[in-house]
C-alpha cells in the first residue's frame, strides 16, 4: 500500500493543476446537484417494526385525523388581556383561513373554549391537521404558515409554532466558526507558517465541501435525521485538518534533514500517507458498523459521516501532495529555508532532530504513580455515567429562542405538560362495539345542541360546524362505548386524564389520549408508559380487548430503550475490531490490550462529563445547558464510534514511533521515550485542532448538537492528554520488553501490515544508496 500510494503521490505531485481541478470540478458540481434536489430533513426518529412504531401506523390507517401529522399554531395574549378581544379574534380567524388552503393541510381547527383555550383565556391554540407523515410535509406549507405566523403577530399578540407546522433544518449557528479560527491559530503555531498552517484548513474545507454537498443532494432521496450533516460537518473538517497535518508534518520533517521538494512529498505520502489511510479506514469501519445496530436513521447518519471520512482521506493523499507541490520550500519558515541548502545529500537521522521532553521524562520516573493516579482521575470523572438515561429530543429540549421551544412553554404554562406530548392507547375489541340506533341517535342529537350553543357564543367557527360537529360525536360516542377504559386508565398514578379520541365507524378500532401529569423528559413519563405496558394486557383481557400504547413519546422511550440494548453489542464489536487492527499493526499481544483498556477509559469519562452536564445540569450555566434533560439516545452509539477511529489514531501515531525506536535497536524502555518524542507534537496539535473544532459546536442552539460536540470534545482531551500521552507511555515504560512479545506460531501467520511504510523507506533508500555508488564509480 506504502508503494502505491507513493506513486500517487508523485502523480499528484507531477499533475498538480490537474488535480486541483479535478477536486473543484467536483465541489463546483456537487453544489449544483444539492441546490437542484433541495433535500430535507427530519427531526423525527422512528424503527419501523417496534410495536409502539406498528401500533402508530395502525392509528393513522384507521382513524387518519387522530394518527396523522398535526401542528399547533399556539397564540397568547398579553399579560391582563385575553384572547377574546376583537383584534385578536380578527387576526386568530385570518390566521385559520390563510392556513386552510395549503397543500397537504387537511383540517384547521380554531381555538376553543373549554378544549383549547387556557382557563384565563389568554392562551390557546389553532390545530392544524397534514395528511402524511411529519416528512411529507411539503416546506414550502411550513414557509407559508411561519410567514403567516410572523405576519398577524400584532398589537401584542404572540405567535408561536410547534409539531408538524414548523419546518426543521440543519442547527448550523456561528458559534462553529470559533473552532475553525482555534485550529488555525494552532496550525500557524505548530508550523510557524501560515502558507503551512492555511494548507490543512483549505484542503479541510474543500474535503467538506464535496461532503456536505453529497449529503444534501442525498437529502433529496432518503430519510435522514438534521443531525446527520452536522455530524458530517464536524468529522470531516477535525479528521481532515489531522489527515493533512500528519503529511505536512513528515514532508516538513524531511524537508529539514536534507530531503528535495520532489522526493519528500512521494515520500510523505507513501509513509505518513500509509497512516493516514489506515487511521481513516478505522474510522470508517467504525462509523459503518452503526449499521449493525438496524437503526435505519443512525445508520444514515453513520454512513453519510462515514463518506466524508472517506473524502478527507483521498484528498490528504491527492489534493495536499499537490498543494505541497506548488508550496515548494514555502512550507517552511523563512528562518529554515536558508538552512536547507546545507543539508541537501546530508540527511540527518530522525533520532538528531527528537529530543525527550519533560513529560515523558516526568512519566517515565514515576510510572505507577501516574498509572495510579491517571486511572483514579478517570474513575472518578466517569462515576456520574451510572446515572446515565437516554432520550430523544422534544420541543421542550429545543433552544429557548426556537418557536418550537415557546409554543411547548405556552402550552405548558395554558394547559400543563403534558398537553401537547399526550400518550395514545389503541383499543381493538375482541367484538366490534357499536351503540343501538337510539343512544346513537341521542348522543348526536344533544352534541348538535351543544355545537349549536358554542358556535352562538363563538360565531368565529361557524365555517368548521360541520367538522367540528363530526369530531364531537365521534368523541362522544366513543367515550360511552370505552367508559370502563377510561375509569381504569383515569386512575392510574400521573394520569391528569383519559379521553376517547374517536373511533371506526364498524366499532373494531378506538383510541384513547392520555394526558400525563408530567412533561415528555421526565423519567415519571417514562415509567408511566412502563406502568401501563405491564397493566394493559390484563386490562384488555379482563374486557375483551387488544390493548397498546403508542404515541411519539412513546416511540421516543422504545427507541432509546433499543438504542441501549443495541449499546453492549456495537461495544463488543468494536472492541474486538480494535484488537486486531492493533495485533496486526503492532505485532503485540499487550499493546492491543492497553489500547483497548485506555479505549473503554475515555468512554467512560466522556458519559460520566456529558450525563453530568447534560442531564444533571452541573456547570450548566458555563455551557449554555437551559433544561437538563437525558441524554440524546444516539448518542452514546455514535461516541463509541468515533472515539474509537479517533484514539486508534493516537494509539498508532503515538506507540508506532516507539516500536521504529525499538526496531532500531533501542532498549524497549529508551524506546518509549525516543518514541514518544517522535510523535507527541503531531498528536498534541491534531488533539488541540480536534478539540477545538468539536468545541466550538457547544455553544450551538441544538441541544443535540451542543452535546455531541460537547462529549466528542471531551473525549478527545481525555484519550489524547491523559490516556494516549500519560498513562500509555506509564504503562508501555513498565511492560518493558514485554511489550513487544508475540508468540512465533502467532507471528508467522499475522500479515504484514506496515503503516509506517518502513519497507517503502527501506527500499527508497536502497535505491539512493546505488544511486550514489553508481556516482562514485571511475568513469
């Protein structure tokens, strides 16, 4: 592998302008293709197949106004004021009506007194009713209503959005910006140049521009989760800043002992090159492996991050070898520059240019100590971790500024909690249950009454009688036919109420709402759907009937619950795809176990910081956390995944220097600190440029994103500074020779793996070596 992508480094080296072009042909077309499929995204999660996901689909199928997409425009009157009065009315009626006619809009029911109008009559709400799911929503109605929304906000009057009728898209703030500017800076320290520093950042982008470009157009044809781009978003540009720092950084290596421009950027990209490849792979692997979870959303989410991987890694071993090519010596600083004439045929060996710091030396002095004391650190930081609970996000998770976020506190404040999350029990009777022709006809006849009475006091719904008329006696009707469903689940603890939602006109189907005292975060919520799962069954049993409960909160609950059992299995997979990349890189028995235990302790810390101050809400002011709340189901999956490609990165960078030393003869204890010496300032600034990309998505308006961004962050700080960088050498400098001890019967079927691309530099430097005889022969 060293040896082809030695070629192609030349190639690129030798075609430059070629290759530059290529990469922004693609970008430029990728562009186009995203802005002409105008792809969408969704903040809805679901598993089809779970029960609670069947037992949704069955409600839409058979009672299409209750199973269906719905909105609700929520409006508040001032404080002291109500939204009884003339103007609010006015622009309450105008609202309904310029809502009506949208595509997929199906019913638009004003508010109601005594249903959706709060008991001081400030607030109320508008429901507005799609036909399809939350995707089919077209975004053009979700324009329209917010332009709606924003135009009768008058006089006072607010008006907010929640449910189907606001549009989702991509939570990308400004904020991001801030860990681009810190990886610069870092870069331009690190080099000393900024033509050294500004080659990473514009290859970076353009790697994410292909990517994101490629995502949205996928948008177009695919489900995917708004989550999935800002995932993208942050990968490609944290790997593809460290992918093409590590070439840089060999060339400029090379560059310093001796080496031609054109020898050094082959060369770098047949070594270095090597690792980035194989790093880039591990990474990939990871994120594919979602897929095994059968989680169609995560699995998008996994393999469009897994693409833009993908890219970053071809443009580090083709784009940067260009770039590198048209730098020229300009890679250097101006200082270094004249010193490489004197150096040119006179390499100096790596060994000259390594000095030992004084962290490993600090590290090596005291290894049990620092092992001992790393260990406990971590332990203590991961104990919060134990707490951990999952979850998806909810309008009342959503940033405090968002109209999702107002119209859930609206309506919490108008109508308590759990009003606009309600859970639904599906009743299918064993026997269809139908009312005699005269109750039938007498329930009817009192709910025209009373419709009649209502549209009197509110002439304003006048046009919606006959809707409101049919909902009326379906709910009615319906709430006699289920009066012993109703007692049973009216008492049960946290219950505020139960109430029929209507029914299919043969009696085979119903639907019952459940209010929960309690909001769609809280873990009373959660155990309230326990409750009823383990009460059901008896209850339908007992009056003749199939009961489930579904609703997207409990949707939410169950995949969450699948997300944590699918968590110890995706674990255990890539634990044990760590420990053969590692043995067949390492040719070491205790170096994959190290890593692996190093691995499963940056995990450890990164739940126990984010459970702390995400969902207990420690030093939640200083991370801008407004509602502690559980923790992003997904989460957890996708931080095993990337941190697993990320620390592998570090173990191999890191331990690969140290086993070169040892292969050159050196004491396996002299070799951890030459070793660590070698790659300890590439690993530091990729760790600092990581960070601080992951860093700057904290302070994003998603809660989602801000905890990603926030548990990546961490984690990168944890298993570069503490685990890869002082408790691996600790460990490695007491493992001594072991260290490197590989049973023969083992090592004769391994295969060579050779990401340092040593046979590559063995064999260029042979072909120098004749080079030179060939020179010193007598003509």
């Amino acid at each position: 592998m060293a040896t082809l992508l030695h070629r192609l480094g030349r190639f690129s080296l030798r075609h430059r302008r070629s290759v530059l072009a290529v990469w922004l042909v693609v970008l430029i077309a990728g562009a186009a293709a995203a802005l002409g499929a105008q792809g969408t995204f969704s903040s809805t999660f679901s598993i089809p197949g779970m029960k609670s996901q069947v037992a949704l689909d069955q409600l839409e199928a058979k009672l299409p106004a209750a199973g269906g997409t719905t909105g609700q425009i929520v409006v508040a009157a001032p404080k002291g004021k109500t939204l009884a009065e003339p103007d609010y009315q006015k622009a309450i009626n105008a609202i309904v009506d310029e809502t009506k006619p949208l595509d997929k809009v199906t019913t638009v029911i004003a508010p109601i007194p005594t249903q959706s109008i709060s008991e001081d009559g400030r607030i109320g709400f508008i429901q507005v009713m799609f036909k399809g799911a939350v995707t089919e929503i077209p975004p053009e109605t979700q324009d329209k209503i917010a332009n709606i929304a924003k135009d009768h906000s008058v006089d006072g009057l607010q008006v907010e959005l929640g449910g189907g009728a606001v549009k989702q898209a991509p939570a990308i703030g400004s904020t991001e910006g801030i860990g681009v500017i810190i990886a610069l800076v870092v870069l331009a320290i690190t080099f000393g140049s900024m033509i050294a520093a500004g080659l990473p950042m514009l290859t970076a982008l353009i790697g994410i521009g292909v990517g994101m470009t490629g995502i949205l157009t996928t948008a177009a044809f695919v489900d995917m989760s708004d989550t999935a781009p800002i995932l993208a978003l942050m990968l490609g540009l944290a790997v593809g800043i460290d992918y093409a720092l590590f070439i840089v950084s060999k060339h400029r290596d090379q560059l310093r002992r001796g080496m031609s421009v054109d020898e050094s950027i082959p060369r770098a990209t047949g070594t270095a090159g090597t690792a980035v490849l194989f790093a880039g792979l591990t990474v990939v692997i990871a994120l594919v492996g979602l897929t095994v979870v059968g989680i169609p959303f995560l699995s998008v989410m996994g393999l469009g991050s897994a693409a833009t991987v993908a890219i970053a890694v071809l443009i580090a071993v083709t784009l940067v070898p260009a770039l590198l090519g048209f730098a020229g010596l300009k890679i250097l600083p101006k200082k270094e520059r004249a010193k490489i004439a004197a150096y040119v045929g006179e390499l100096r060996s790596q060994e000259e240019a390594v000095k030992p710091n004084r962290w490993i030396r600090f590290v090596t002095k005291r290894p049990v100590a620092v092992l001992a004391l790393g260990v406990i650190m971590i332990g203590v930081i991961a104990i919060p971790a134990m707490q951990l609970r999952l979850g998806l996000p909810n309008d009342s998770t959503a940033a405090p500024d968002t109209t999702k976020r107002k119209a859930y506190d609206l309506m919490a404040e108008g109508f308590g909690d759990g009003k606009g999350n309600p859970l639904i029990v599906t009743v299918t009777p064993d026997k269809p249950l139908v009312l005699d022709p005269q109750t039938a006809a007498g329930i009817q006849a009192k709910v025209q009454q009373q419709i009649g009475a209502e549209l009197q006091a509110n002439p304003q719904l006048a046009d919606q009688a006959e809707n409101l008329t049919k909902m009326a006696v379906g709910q009615a009707q319906s709430t006699v036919l289920l009066a012993p469903y109703l007692d049973k689940l009216s008492s049960i603890d946290n219950v505020r109420s139960a109430s029929a939602v209507g029914g299919a006109p043969d009696g085979t189907f119903f639907a019952i709402q459940i209010m929960p005292k309690t909001g769609p975060s809280d873990a009373a919520t959660e155990t309230l759907v326990h409750t009823l799962r383990s009460d059901l069954p008896s209850l339908g049993k007992d009056l003749g009937a199939q009961l489930e409960v579904t609703g997207m909160n409990v949707v939410a609950i169950d995949i969450s619950q699948k997300l944590a059992d699918a968590l110890p299995v995706y674990l255990a997979i890539v634990v044990g795809l760590a420990l053969i990349l590692l043995l067949l890189v390492f040719r070491s028995i205790l170096v994959p176990l190290k890593a692996v235990v190093g691995f499963l302790l940056t995990i450890g810390a990164s739940f126990g910081a984010v459970v702390a101050v995400y969902q207990l809400g420690w030093l939640s002011a200083i991370f801008g956390v407004d509602t502690p709340a559980p923790i992003i189901s997904f989460l957890p999956v996708l931080l095993i995944g990337i941190l697993f490609g990320l620390s592998m990165d570090y173990e191999m960078f890191l331990v690969s220097g140290m086993r070169e030393s040892y292969a050159h003869g050196a004491t396996a204890k002299n070799a951890v600190i030459h070793g660590f010496g070698a790659g300890s300032r590439v690993v530091t600034a990729a760790a600092i440029i990581m960070i601080s990309v992951f860093a700057g998505f904290i302070l994003a308006p998603d809660a989602i994103i801000a905890s990603i961004g926030f548990s990546l962050a961490f984690g990168v700080l944890v298993d570069a500074f503490v685990v890869r960088m002082t408790l691996v050498p600790a460990a490695m400098y007491l493992f001594d020779k072991a260290a490197w001890w590989l049973p023969k019967w083992l090592d004769k079927i391994l295969p060579n793996a050779d990401v340092e691309g040593a046979a590559l530099v063995a064999k260029l430097d042979q072909e120098a070596a004749h080079e030179d005889d060939r020179e010193l022969e007598p003509v």
